[in-house]
C-alpha cells in the first residue's frame, strides 16, 4: 500500500536534512507504530506524507498504491485515502464542524464521481459516526476546532478518519495530552475503523497507546533514520530503557 | 510570505456585457439648465425643482474631498458626465409581459428573475435601468396593507407631501460633496412608506443596474417606517464590464419614527476594473438613518465586493431614547480595488446603543480602509457602543487600515473597540488540503467563516448570494 | 504671528554655534514658516486648539527674577539626592542646580551648549538625524532654536547604575515667556540607561510656553528606560515631541505622564528600524478643571521580528478634555510583527470629553496586530462590590479610579521612581493614603 525509499527532507532548500533515509513499507490490514524521541522526526515523517508545504523533499520516493504521492497536492493525496490526523489540530473560527466536515467529505465523493449530498442526508452518516467518539450532536455547531480543549481537538480529528474513512491514517501523536478515558475514546475510534483494507501510522512518544491499539510492527525513528524494527514487543523495550541507549545504535546504523 | 499565498486575481467580470437599448440621453455636463431639464423631464412640481437648484448652488461652492479618504483616483470631470438617461422604451406597463425582451434578457443574464419564480419566493422586486424605473412588482398586495414601495419619480406624482416632508431631512441638501451633487441632478430611485403598526410581510428589494456608457448613476432612496412599523430593504447592484470610469453617487436616507425598525441590506458588485484598475466604479454613496422616535432601531448590513473605488459610510443618528443603531460590513479589496468604508454612529438620545462590526478582505494590491466614528453628545446618558473591526490580509501586496474617531462627551457612557489583523494561515489551508478541499475552497472557507457574523445578519437568500460573491471576488487571489 | 518667530530666531546669538548647525537650525526655521502653526483642520490636530496660543506673543525667557533654589525643586526631583541631575531654569542650564559627579568614565551628562562646544564630533551625527518628515511644525521649530537642553551620552556596553534626572523647570514669573529645549539622547551599542525626563512649573498661573523635542538613538542591544513627566502650571502650553531611533535588539520602555498645562501636547513616535527590536509605551494623562491633555503616538515597524506594546489611559475630570491618537503604521518588510495597542479613558464628570483614534496601517500578512479603546465610566459591579463591603461611594469611586491609574503606573520599572509617582497621582486624584 504504502511504500517509503530512502526518504530524505528539510525545512526548506540548503537546509540539513531532518528525515535521512527512511524506507517502510506498509501492507494493508498493518498497524505500524513509529517512535521515537522528541526531535527524531517522527512528526516531519508525517507531515511529508501528507504533504506540508514547509517541508523540501531531497530524496527518495513514496509510493502509494503504485502512484507517486509526492507529486501529488495535499487535496489529492487526501482523495487518494491517506489521512492525516494532526498533532496540533487547526481552528477555523466561524465554520462549523457539520459544515467543514460535510465539505471534505463531498470532495470525496465527488472525486468518486458521487452526487454530492445534502445537510440532511449527510446529518443521518454523522450520527453514526458520533457515536465512534461518544459525542453529541452540539458538538457539530461549533466552530472547527475554535476553543476546543486539547483533548476535544483529538477525538474532533478521530471524528473527521471516521467520516472519511482513509485508506491510510496516519496519527501524529493523536495520544498526547490525553486523559486516560479520552485516550480510550481515541484508541477505540481507531480500532472500529480497523477492515483489512486499510492500514495505519501511529507516530507517538509514548508506549502507552498501544496498550489499547495492538500495533504490527514497531519502529524507532532515532535522529531522521529509522534504527529499530521490530514487534509490540519493541514498545515495552523501550517503555522500559528509554531512549537515550539509542544513540549508540544510531551510531552502528550510520556507521 | 509562502508560496501558496501569492499569486494574483485574474478573473474576468462575471456580469460583462452591455445591452445596446438607445438611450434618452441630455448632453453631457452640468449647469442649471440641464437641471431645469431633468425636472421637467420628471414632470416635477416646482418645490422640487427648487431644492434641486439650492442643492446644486450648495454643490458649487463645495470642493471634492480628496484628502482625508485613504483613496486615490485621477480627477473627475463632472462636466464630462451625462447626467439623464432614460430607456426609450419606458412607458406605463400593463403587466410584466410588456416589458421590452432586451431589457427581460438582461435582466435574465443577471440573474434577476423579474418573474413568476421571484414573485413565489415572496420577494417584491422593483428593478432599476439606468436611471428609470422600468417594472415594479407587487405592488397590489403591499397596497392592501398601506405600503409605499414605488420608484422615486411616482412617489413624487402619487405621495408629494411625504416626499416633500422626508427628503433632505435626513441627508440635508448641503451634506457633502456627492450627496449635494446627487440632490441636485438625481433621477430616480425607490420610495418606501411603510404605516403605523405595520410589519411589512417581506423583504422589499431593488436591484441597481448601471448600463448607459458615461451616464453618471444618481439614485436617491427614501425609507420612512411610521410608528412601529418593520421593513427590510434588499439592496443588489451588478454593472456591465466598461473600459471608462463611471461615477456613481447615490444618497439613501431612512427614516424611522418611535418603536420602528429598518434593515436594509446591499450586496454591491459592480465592476472592479481590470487588473490594472481600469474602468471600474467609482462608488461614492451617502448613506444615514436617522432613529428619530423613541425604541427605534436601523440596521446596516452590507457586502461590498466590487467597484474600483468605494467611499461609503451608511450611518445612524440615535435621535430617540433608546434607540438602536447597528452596522454589519464585508468588504473586499482585491486586483487594484481601494475601499473606504465604515460608519458613523451619533448617539443624541439617552441609552441609545450601537453596534459595529466591520469585516475587511485585502488580497492582490487592494487596499482596505474602515473609517469610522462613534460620537457620544453629552445629552446621550448611558451610551452603549462595541466596535469590532477586523481585517483578513491576503498576500502582503496588499493594505488593511483602520481609523476610528471615538469621540465621547458624556461620562455614563461605555464604548469599546477592537480591532485585529488576522492573515490566512498556511496551516489553515495545508489542514483543509489535508481533508480533500482544493486551495480555493479552502480560502473560501476561511474567509467565509471570518466573515460569519456579518453573513448571520443577511436575510437568508442573500447570504447565501454573499458568500459565493465572496468566494468569487477572491477567486485566483491564492496560488 | 509667526513672523515674530523669525524675528527672535534672526535675534540668536550665533556665538558658539558649529557651523554646520546653522544650515539646520535654517532648515527648521523655514519648515516652521512654510508650515505656520497648525490649526483644527490638520487631520494631526483636530482635536488640539492652539487657537490662543498661536496668538499669544511668547518672549524668549530669561532669567527668573528670584533664583530657583534646590529646595523649589525637591518635590520634583525623583530617587536620591547623589543621582545624576541636569536641570535646566527656563531653558537655561543651572550647573548649580545639577549633579554631575562620579559619572562612569564615558558617560556624559551635560548641557547640549557645552556638549557642541566640547564635543561637537559626537553631537554632529545625531542632532536632527532622525526627525523625518513626520516632525511637526513645533519640531521645525525648536530645531530652529536649538540652543540648549541635555545631552545624554551611554557609550557602548555602559550601563548607568542609577537613573538620571532632567528637570526643565519654569520660574513663577515667566508668563508669557517661551522655552524650546531640544535633548539628545545617546545610548550606544549594549549600553543601559534609565532616564527622568521632567516638565515643571513653579507658578500656579503663568502662561508660559514650552516646546520641546527630544531625539533618543539607541545602538544594538541597548536598553532605555524612559519616563517622561510633565508638570508644569495649568495655565502653561506644553508642546513636546520624542522622537526615538531602534536598531536591532534595542529595547525601548517608556512611561509619559502628563498632567499640568492648560493645554499640552506630547508627540511619541518610535521607528523599529531593525529586526527584534522591541518597544514599551505606557502613558496615563491626567485631567481636570479646563485642562486639554493630548497624547499622540506612532510607531513605526520597519523591520521584521519586531514586537511593540502600548498601553495609554486617561482620567478626565471636570471640563477637561482628552485626546489620543495612536498609530501603527507596519511595512510589507515587516513580516512576524507583534503589535498590541491599548487606549482606555475614564470620565469622571458629565463635561469631561475625549476624542480618541487608535489607528492601524498595515501592509505586511503575517503580523499580529490588535488595538482596543474603551472610554467610560466606573463599573457598577465592583464599585456595588465594594460598597458591599461597607465603603462610602466616594470613596468607592476614589479607589477604583486610583486602581485604573495604578494598573499603567506599574509599569514603571524604577522602584524609587514608581513609588514617588504614586504619591504624584494620589495627591492628585486626592487619596491621601496608601491603597
């Protein structure tokens, strides 16, 4: 589904490289956990695959169902299924949520050649999909993210996969933050939207998350590269010693 | 500035065309005597002609006021102006199947539907043609209530004492510049009266048209709401695409006398110019209410997208005991546009309130002014005013300005004011791309979400008009 | 009326003047005559009447007929008496008056006269530099009298470790007489400075005139503290203009109080002329009787990466009538600016008025740019709150209004100084006590 080679990127031309060579590959049905320290590159991994204007891409390819995604626009790459769910979740004042989320979601359909559907018909999706984060339906009159607490913003993010249902979601550490219940809100929006078909990127600092979602593969993203792989396993390795005997590793993989 | 917030506009206007129906028109130019011709032309009484004539002594002594707006523009040759024109194919209509096919076709391409559909969305529509009034529609069914809803010409045939009792009482003839100007050589317009007690049952609307090349638009409107009266007053302009500058300047006054309430809504979208600034309009309009009776309220709302220049500050005199004033503003600049707009609140009568909130979009080289001023008289016990005034700036070509002139002599008074400068987000837009919506869409939201409370204001036909005018004007502004 | 202007200015004594001064003294002189005073219909004093002032004609003063002692100036001297003082009676230097011993090696503290008799290589790149074309005609004005006023100097990486005291005093007996001191504030690359900058008058009643500028330059990395107090009678016309010159990483605080004059004007206009720069304007106007107090500020961003807080209030008494006028102009270049203007006024009598314009011009995208202005009067709900509490609601109000003035006069970063300004307003709002 997804496939990473020797991906490469900075903030902008002639700056150094954040990401240094990543290469993953993602199967559908997979749950892939990405972790890491603060300042690895795990959130710049993310926001290169959605496409963050911010970010130059100096090396490699990433393949998604056989297309170039980098030559895509972000638009695209959200009709083509890939999702991103923010780490720091944008405010629109003045827009509703129904209205925002009945707005990309009509983008899809109208990229599948679908009519568009009306405030009434897209209401009768929304119920159901509210129910996936345990909100009412108030919560869809006010503005996209506009005083939203941090945890509020997090399951608004879960609500949006719901509604969209991407092939490929990718969470950019949707856990921080949270309180226990609202971390198990999140991981349960995740695990109802799991079908063999579709796969997800956790990006999180903390093994905690995959307490509740089980995740395939682990990796450590340590200074731009990807050091480590393995099984859940790996999560409690590191829960366990941290992250600083890392380096020494990191050194052997440059090395 | 980031890549994807600079490219330019480069729209051709919408509503580009001209209708080739020859035109009644006098010379070009301004004396006495094409005054003397338009009022007989109008077949006026005598008191009219009169005032226009003190009106255009006033005018003569006057100079234009260049300085103080924040808007530059070569100098107007006023006697290079057609000040009438008048449709040749004007004359008494049976009903509106009379009406001339062009002007039906125009009317069309517009999107004006001066028919039965318009008649079933309840709206009563009295359109405008240069500067004659051509059709007016349900007329019947307001008259069974009391209601004048009539073009200016006819209230001055049918209703002379209330046109000689309200016109100039509220925008005096010596104003200003422009509204001395349009008192001397207006005409025609819209004239409502609306009775004691009455709620008119829909919203009355008029749709401005300029079409005549080199024809100067001075409409003059009146609105008086008699004691307790309602009404809502739609006001929609769009103009054929010119390569001349056009002068438009109109004089709109209101009046409502004790527990009566007007609101009158515009959307304006005459031609801008092209990319250079060419040929648009050059709006300089007088717009005041005046709440002369006690719990009186009028309410301003207006979105402004287009013309090359807009000078307009619809204002409100809070003559009565608590009395309400409110003002509601989008205003676009976008291309080359210069937009000078905002209000003026006079606060005469105790515990009289008013409300701003002024909502202005720079994008491409356009520059954006709000100019307003909330003057407190020392009679005005426990004045009330909140001013919010925000501008959105798009790319950094462009200007936001703000100038507020607060002037309180009366200490139980509050007036508060806010402004902020808000730019779209790259984050913004980089989120909404990241949901699907492509980077007008996304512009368009934005902006249509900042512009929220303005839109709330609008009767629902036409915010939804307002918004799509909206995402229109700013079309191409972000690469 | 303004020929007079030119028959004292024809009058100077030119001893002791640098030749290249003359040309700008000349350039200000003929500013002032093309431009004559300003009147209602100048946008930029609308709301200021000079009508009787412009037609009042001023004298040059001189001396006091008694002397001034140090014991006249106590009261409006802040902090401790070995302070650094230069104080100047009737726009002329009084060294007897001053303190200027133990200053750092460097620093200079002196009358500007001196200054462009010992030093003029280092006056010359500064005196009138920075004024642009936003100088008014009062500044066009003084320029064409510079003469005397005081010379600041902090050269690079000094840092002063007390502040200094300018007192501009006006004698009891100088009605109808005018002064145009002109002040030049130096403060090198990483230098420190805290600055008193005092107007007072002596007489209850004398008409006089004072019309001052001011020209601050402050060097990379530097940091002024600047408080401005002006005092002077209610019958005197005060005319000020500061006009202060950033560059990069310069820090900029300033506190402007105005509560004398019958009428009185203070221009503040500050250029962020390079990145990270960064300006504090706070300023509380105090009003009563017939008194007008006008405050007008501009603040230029240049640059980018620039961050400037403003906070002005206004307590307005009686017929007294306030303005304030505070601009923000922001350049496409100054992207990343940090602008936050506040303007609040309290009118405590039916007849007190205020005219006020915040105004923003902003030409740049990415900035952040507030302003907010409220006018009115004391909240109901604490002044209910605090009768609630048993307080008479005189003095309730008393309270609140100190508060009002309390929350700016905070600002002021010098302990001695802040305390004695406390005292100032209290005495003036009439609260005897401390709150």
């Amino acid at each position: 589904m997804l496939e990473i080679k020797n991906l490469c990127a900075s903030i902008g031309p002639g700056e150094p490289n954040i990401l240094k060579g990543i290469s993953l590959t993602v199967n559908p049905g997979e749950v892939h956990a990405i972790m890491g320290p603060n300042g690895s590159g795990k959130s710049t991994l993310a926001q290169v695959l959605a496409g963050h204007p911010a970010y130059t891409v100096t090396g490699g390819e990433v393949r998604f169902e056989g297309e170039d995604l980098l030559d895509m626009e972000p638009e695209e790459r959200a009709l083509a299924g890939v999702f991103l769910a923010f780490q720091y979740p944008v405010e629109i004042p003045g827009i509703t949520n129904a209205y925002f989320l009945r707005a990309a979601y009509n983008e899809l359909r109208k990229g599948r050649g679908e009519e568009e559907l009306d405030p009434m018909d897209f209401l009768d999706i929304l119920e159901e999909k509210l129910k996936i984060v345990k909100w009412g339906p108030e919560m869809m009159q006010r503005a996209v993210n506009h005083g939203f607490s941090g945890g509020e913003k997090k399951r608004n993010e879960i609500l949006q996969m719901a509604v969209l249902e991407p092939k490929l979601a990718i969470l950019d550490e949707t856990d921080s933050g949270l309180d226990i219940d609202a971390l198990r809100i999140v991981a349960d929006g995740v695990n109802a939207l799991k079908r063999p078909d579709r796969a997800t990127i956790l990006v999180t600092h903390y093994q905690r998350l995959l307490n509740h979602i089980v995740p395939d593969q682990v990796h450590v993203l340590f200074d731009g590269r990807l050091v480590r792989s393995g099984g859940k396993e790996l999560a409690l390795e590191l829960e366990a010693k941290g992250y600083e005997w890392l380096s020494e590793v990191a050194e052997e993989v440059v090395a | 500035m980031s890549s994807s917030v600079e490219s330019l506009v480069n729209r051709e206007y919408k509503h580009g065309f001209v209708t080739d129906i020859e035109s009644d028109s006098v010379p070009p130019g301004l004396n006495e005597d094409v005054i003397r011709l338009i009022s007989e032309k109008k077949g006026e009484p005598e008191w009219l002609l009169e005032w226009r004539l003190r009106a255009y002594k006033a005018w003569l002594k006057m100079e234009e006021p260049h300085a103080w707006a924040n808007i530059t523009y070569p100098p107007i040759d006023y006697q290079d102006i057609v000040y009438y024109s008048a449709p040749k194919t004007v004359k008494p209509l049976g009903s509106l199947d009379e009406l001339d096919p062009k002007l039906r076709e125009t009317y069309d391409k517009l999107g004006i539907p001066l028919n039965e559909q318009k008649l079933l969305a309840g709206v009563a529509v009295d359109a405008i043609f240069d500067s004659v009034s051509v059709g007016t529609s349900y007329k019947e069914h307001l008259g069974e209530l009391g209601i004048i809803f009539c073009s200016f010409s006819e209230a001055v045939r049918e209703h002379p004492a209330l046109v000689q009792k309200y016109l100039g009482s509220v925008v005096p003839i010596s104003d200003n510049f422009y509204a001395s100007l349009n008192s001397a050589v207006f005409t025609d317009g819209s004239f409502v009266y609306v009775p004691k007690g009455v709620h008119c049952p829909m919203d009355l609307s008029t749709y401005f048209r300029i079409n005549q090349a080199g024809t100067g638009q001075f409409e003059r409107t009146l609105i008086v709401a008699d004691e307790g009266a309602t009404v809502s007053y739609l006001e929609g302009c769009t103009a054929p695409a010119r390569d001349e500058n056009q002068l438009h300047a109109a004089v709109v006054e209101l009046v409502a006398l004790e527990g009566a309430t007007i609101k009158y809504s515009t959307v304006q979208n005459w031609y801008a110019g092209d990319e250079e600034g060419v040929g648009g309009i050059y709006n300089f309009v007088t717009k005041r209410g005046k709440c002369a009776g006690a719990r009186s309220k009028i309410s301003w709302t207006q979105v402004e997208t287009g013309s090359a220049i807009t000078w307009k500050y619809p204002s409100v005199i809070l003559q009565g005991d608590d009395s309400v004033g409110e003002f509601y503003s989008v205003a676009v600049a976008n291309g080359r546009q210069q937009a000078d707009t905002g209000t003026k609140m006079i606060h005469l009568g105790r515990r009289t309130r008013s409300t701003i909130i002024s909502k202005g979009i720079s994008a491409g080289r356009g520059n954006n002014s709000y100019r307003g001023q909330v003057k407190v008289m020392p009679k005005a016990e426990r004045a009330w005013n909140y001013t919010q005034c925000d501008s959105m700036l798009i790319g950094n070509r462009c200007g936001a300005h703000t100038f507020p002139y607060i002037d309180v002599q009366n200490r139980s008074s509050a007036v508060e004011h806010e402004a902020s400068t808000t730019k779209i987000g790259e984050d913004q837009i980089f989120y909404l791309k990241q949901r699907g919506l492509n980077t007008e869409n996304a512009i368009s939201m934005i902006v249509n979400g900042f512009c929220k409370e303005v839109f709330k204001e609008l009767p629902m036909e036409f915010a939804v008009e307002a918004q799509k005018l909206l995402g229109v004007s700013l079309e191409g502004s972000v690469g | 009326m303004i020929d007079q202007y030119r028959a004292v200015f024809d009058a100077l004594p030119t001893d002791g003047v640098p030749e290249w001064l003359r040309p700008v003294r000349q350039t200000g002189l003929d500013r002032f005559m093309a431009a004559g005073f300003p009147t209602s219909r100048d946008e930029e004093w609308r709301f200021t009447p000079l009508g009787d002032m412009t037609r009042t004609p001023f004298a040059p003063a001189g001396p006091p007929r008694a002397p001034v002692s140090q014991a006249d100036l106590e009261p409006y001297r802040f902090g401790h008496p070995e302070w650094p003082a230069l104080v100047f009676v009737n726009g002329a230097f009084a060294p007897e008056l001053s303190q200027t011993a133990d200053l750092p090696e460097g620093v200079m503290a002196t009358s500007l006269a001196r200054a462009l008799m010992t030093d003029p290589e280092l006056v010359e790149p500064h005196l009138g530099k920075h004024l642009g074309a936003d100088a008014t005609p009062f500044a066009a004005l003084n320029t064409a009298f510079i003469r005397d006023g005081a010379y600041v100097r902090v050269p690079a990486g000094r840092t002063l470790a007390s502040p200094i005291n300018l007192v501009f005093v006006t004698s009891a007996d100088a009605d109808g007489a005018m002064t145009h001191p002109r002040n030049l504030i130096v403060v090198e690359d990483g230098a420190r400075l805290s600055l008193v900058e005092s107007y007072v008058g002596l007489g209850e009643s004398a008409a006089s005139f004072t019309n001052t500028v001011t020209e601050v330059t402050l060097g990379q990395q530097s940091w002024l503290e600047h408080t401005r107090i002006q005092r002077e009678s209610e019958a005197a016309y005060h005319i000020g203009f500061s006009h202060v010159h950033q560059v990069r990483e310069s820090h900029y605080r300033s506190f402007s109080m105005s509560m004398g004059g019958r009428v009185s004007r203070h221009n503040l206009h500050t250029r962020l002329d390079a990145p990270n720069t960064e300006a504090l304007l706070y300023g509380l106007s105090i009003g009563h009787g017939e008194q007008l107090v006008d405050n007008h500020t501009t603040i230029y961003h240049d640059k980018p990466n620039c961050r400037s807080w403003e906070v002005y209030k206004a307590i307005l008494d009686d017929h007294s009538r306030g303005v304030f006028n505070g601009k923000v102009f922001v350049t496409p270049e100054a992207q990343q600016t940090d602008a936050k203007q506040t303007n609040r006024t309290l009118l405590l009598s039916d007849t007190a008025r205020v005219d006020t314009k915040p105004q923003l011009e902003i030409f740049a995208d990415d900035v952040k740019c507030t302003h907010g202005a409220t006018v009115g009067y004391l909240d109901d709900l604490p002044h209910f709150y605090l009768r609630s509490r048993g307080i008479e609601p005189e003095r309730a109000t008393q309270i609140l209004t100190y508060a009002f003035a309390a929350e700016v006069m905070d600002e002021v970063a010098v302990d001695p100084v802040r305390h004695e300004l406390d005292q100032v307003v209290r005495t003036r709002l009439g609260i005897m006590d401390r709150i």
